[in-house]
C-alpha cells in the first residue's frame, strides 16, 4: 500500500467521490439529503433519517482518508440500456467511524478501515440528452434537460449540465484488512512496545535475585526484551490479521458462493428480452429499493412495493449499506414482465432493548419490471410525470395524480417489489 497521505476530502466540482463523502458525512449529522446523490438515494436518505428520529437516536458517519486509492478515477465502467449515458464505480481508502447516541449519550461507536465504494452516472461528453425528462433541483418540476438548461419553465432557474450529472446511484463499504505502510509500523509498534516491555519487567525481576551484576542484568534484560518484544509483536499482528480475515470470510463466504455466476445468469436470460439491461445497473436499483424497505414507516405507502406486508417490516435497523452482493435465485418471464428472485446482503447496525449491534443480513426478494421499457436514467419516483395529464407530483406522497386523479404505477417504468423477508 501506498504511504500514507494526510489529506482531507472536500466539496469540489472536479470529485464527484469527495463531494458524495462530505455531504453524507453532513446529511448524518444536520439531517440534510445528500445532492449529488440521485433521486432515489435522497430518498432513502429521508426515510433512513425518519426511523432514527422516530427512535431518538442520532447516527453520525465521520471518514477519515486514508490514503490509498487518492485519485478520484473511476475504478471500473460499464454500460446500460442507453449508450450516452456512462456507469462509474469508484473507490477509495479511509477509517469510517459509526457513532449512535440516545438522548447525548453514545451508546454506540466503532471506528472500521474501510474501502468506500460508489457507484454513479454521467452523461457521455458530446451525448444529445437534451429531450430526456429531468427533475428540476430547484423547484422539482419535471422538464427536459435543455428546458432546465435555458431556464425552468416553472421556476426560471438554469442549470450547467454539470450541475444535473454525473450523480451518485449507490455506495457501500467493504472491511479493508490491509494498510498503509504508516498504518502498519503505527500497528506493529503497538504491539511490539507492550510485549517488550512485559519480557523486560519479567526478565529484570528474574535476574535480579541471581546476584548478577545489576549493569549486566539491566542490559541482558533489554537485549532480550529487544529481540522478543520483536518477535512477540509480529507473532501478535500476524493472529490479528489472520484473525480478521478469518472473520471477514465468515461473513462473505456464503455470499461469495451465493452470488458467484449471478451477473452471467441475469445476462444470459436477460439478452433474451432486452440485451440492454446491465446487471450492474440492475444490482443498485435492488439495493435502493432495499433501502426503502427497510426503513420506510409503512411498507403500503412505498410506490416501489406492491406486496401485501404493511407496516414497518424492519423495525430494529438503524443503518443499512450494502454488503457487496446480489444474487439471482430464479427469473422467470410472465409476458413482458420479467419476474427475479434475488438475495440482496446488506451490512445493517440493528437496535434492540437499548444496545447496537451489527449483522449481515441477506434478504429475499421478488422483483419485477416491464422489460419492453427501456431504462430511464431520470426516472425517480419522487417526481414523476402522470402519463394521461403530463402533471409531476411526488410519487411517495401520493399515488393518484392530483390533476387528473389517474392512479400510478410504477410498474411501468420501474422495477417493484412484490415480496420481501429477511433470511
């Protein structure tokens, strides 16, 4: 790894990471969204934001960079159903600490080095995506993009394109066992000093009732607590490390094998219908409808879920990110619906009689889309445009257009939910 940097992430034009880092850091701590999240992470955001208000709690993510992976390069590209639009995951190095407090007091705190991952979308430089429909970050209105870009015909703002894209789609974690070059002598440092220091004070009390010479005993003493702190310390780090990723493919074996062929599989079958499709794209929207399961209030007044569950299906999960894996147990076609049976993992902190605890959780779900409509990069339902009247409202307020009265669905522009536990 890479020596380590001493530098802070920041709000900038030129890091859409940097920028993604600071606002969820900012949106824990003053209950904002963060906007250069899309619109369906903003809303997650919101809903994630309402279970802990409801619960009195206060979750706070605090990131300290690292280091390693400093230059915001997008890691890995792929395409989706429309080529002017580009998919971007990027990664970077740093220590995220979680820390939850009830009523001023934290019950709660843990500082993990992490490697921080995200996903996002951009429009392809010199792409006419002047006629697609967009949502108007001032006023929320649906426009064209070159409507926003000359002025909101609702509102009057304009907007760059750079202002509109690239925006972020998804984000997680993943346990990062390795280290700098600085992490690892602070660590081995760590360990050496006391196991140094305990065979010193052993060998020093030892040899101190031999009659020895006191100068030659202080100095055995110290050659030998030298050479063994030495020994012990490296001895000590290596079972850590060992010790960590013992626990850390604990918690990914069993995903690894269940998700293992899983994006070939969804390709394969889904080339068949609709060879525009990208599973990765595939496998952020199913974790942003996670997301909105896990923490919305009732699950009935989600437009996303169209299952027969009500309520708080969750209840005890106070954080959810994904946990690096997805995997399809079964497609089927009914039609031109596409019909999926996925096992989504998530890295949720749950919260029960007053104490935090973390958990792989993986939960099975039924998902389901129209797969001769292509996707739509824009498409949130947090503002959507009724097809009989061309009116915008907010899908997760209401679900009969407050114009013309014609019910939703989303159904036919989106994926849906239809069933959803946790295994």
């Amino acid at each position: 790894m890479k020596k380590e940097q001493k530098l802070e992430w920041r709000k900038s034009k030129k890091s859409l990471f940097e920028t993604f880092a600071v606002e969820l850091m900012e949106s824990t701590k003053e209950k904002i969204v963060p906007t250069s999240g899309d619109q369906d992470l903003q809303y997650a955001t919101e809903l994630w934001q309402d279970r802990l208000e409801r619960k009195g709690l206060d979750l706070d993510y605090d990131f300290v960079n690292r280091g390693a992976f400093t230059k915001d390069d997008p890691r890995m590209h792929w395409k989706g159903s429309d080529d002017r639009y580009i998919n971007s995951m990027n990664v970077r190095s740093c220590t995220l600490t979680r820390t939850v407090n009830r009523n001023g007091k934290r019950i709660y705190k843990k500082p993990v080095r992490v490697l921080f991952y995200q996903s996002s979308t951009d429009v392809k430089e010199g792409a006419a995506v002047g006629a697609d429909l967009y949502t108007c970050p001032n006023c929320s209105a649906v426009s064209t993009i070159e409507a926003l870009q000359q002025g909101c015909e609702y509102c009057g703002t304009c907007f760059e394109m750079d202002d509109l894209y690239p925006k972020v789609t998804n984000y997680f974690f993943v346990p990062d066992t390795s280290g700098t070059d600085e992490e690892n002598k602070r660590d081995m440092l760590a360990k050496m000093v006391p196991c140094g220091v305990g065979i010193f004070l052993f060998m020093l009390l030892w040899n101190l009732f031999s009659g020895e010479n006191i100068l030659l005993v202080l100095f055995g003493s110290l050659f030998v607590s030298v050479i063994g702190g030495a020994f012990l310390g490296w001895l000590w780090m290596t079972v850590s490390l060992v010790g960590s990723l013992g626990s850390q493919m604990k918690d990914t074996m069993g995903m690894g094998v269940n998700v293992f062929g899983s994006s070939g599989k969804f390709k394969k079958k889904m080339r068949e219908y609709s060879p525009e499709f990208s599973y990765e794209y595939f496998t952020a929207k199913v974790i942003s409808l996670a997301k909105m399961l896990v923490f919305t209030k009732d699950a009935q007044d989600l437009p996303v879920y169209i299952g027969d569950a009500s309520g708080e299906l969750f209840p005890d999960i106070i954080d959810a990110t994904y946990h690096g894996g997805v995997a399809l147990k079964e497609f089927t076609m009914d039609g031109d619906i596409a019909k999926l049976v996925v096992d989504a993992y998530m890295e949720d902190l749950h919260y029960v009689n007053g104490r935090v605890k973390r958990k792989i959780d993986k939960f099975r779900m039924h998902v389901q889309k129209n797969v001769t409509k292509p996707i739509n990069y824009q498409f949130s339902i947090k503002k959507i445009q009724c097809k009989n009247c061309n009116a915008s409202f907010d899908a997760t307020k209401i679900k009969n257009c407050p114009s013309c009265g014609t019910l939703y669905e989303v159904g036919d522009d989106d994926w849906v939910v239809t069933y959803i536990e946790k295994r």
